[in-house]
C-alpha cells in the first residue's frame, strides 16, 4: 500500500510501527513537500518525523520536537528536512518572520507539527497527516494529500 494514500487509516499499534510507516512515506517524498501533522500530544507527530528523517537518510536519534525552537534542521540525508513546531506560537507574524516562504519553496521537506495556527499559510498540495488516540498503545495515522480537505 503506498504510504501516500489519500483516505486510507492505518494502524499503529507502537512507537516503531509508526516510525516504520514514516520511513516508508519518506520514500515518496520530494523537494519542497510539506508534510503537516496533526493530533493530540503524544499521539506520534514526533515519532513519524523520526521515521520521516532515517527514511530520507538522517539519523532519527537526532530529531526531537522543535517546540521552543520552532524550527530544527536535519541536514546529510537525500533531502534536508525542516522540522516546525507552531504550538507555542504567539502570531502569525512570528511564523512569517522566520521566512518560511524559502522552507516552503526549498530543496528540502517540511514537516509541521500542530499546523493549526498557520493552515492559511500551507501550500494547496500540502500532505496532511492526522494522528490520534484509538488506546493507550495504538494511533490510527490518516492520511489527506493534495489539498483533499479543502484547506490550503
């Protein structure tokens, strides 16, 4: 099943399965894609990033969530990946200020972690990846690609 899928859930029933499916999705990935991440904290956006970051040829250790930094950068894999984090986010403003335009549009991909506060600002052909809670051990990853939810 390609990992891309548009409309099809999947189950993760631990950590690894999930990093798992991201390095399987890195496969598909491409020079400016944006890759949003939505879901509940704990639901797995860090994990799928770290699956994104070894499938692209980064080392996964080294990816944690940007959340007071707003941005990390992952550099000597097959693409450079940008890692956002708006959830601690005071504007719009603040998001703009770090050129974001230039991620967006670069060589590499982005992931964006609680995309939210800035859904106005994400491409049409955004891949939206929501996470969330079915228990205590297993997330359902949902996958909307193309701008497929009308947003964007």
């Amino acid at each position: 099943m390609d990992p891309k899928e548009n409309g099809v859930a999947r189950e993760s029933a631990a950590p690894e399965e999930t990093i798992a499916f991201g390095r399987r999705l890195a496969e598909t990935l491409r020079a400016g894609q944006v890759v949003a991440l939505y879901g509940e904290l704990g639901s797995g956006k860090t994990h799928l990033a770290k699956g994104i970051c070894a499938g692209l040829g980064i080392d996964p250790a080294h990816v944690t969530s940007p959340t007071f930094a707003l941005i990390n950068e992952y550099r000597g894999g097959r693409l450079p990946v940008y890692h956002f984090d708006t959830y601690r986010l005071k504007s719009l403003e603040e998001f703009m200020a770090l050129g974001y335009e230039d991620y967006f549009e670069g060589e590499g991909v982005c992931l964006v972690e609680w995309p939210e506060p800035i859904e106005s600002l994400l491409p049409g052909d955004t891949l939206r990846i929501r996470l969330t809670h079915r228990d205590a051990a297993h997330r359902r990853i949902e996958i909307e690609s193309a701008g497929a939810s009308g947003e964007g």
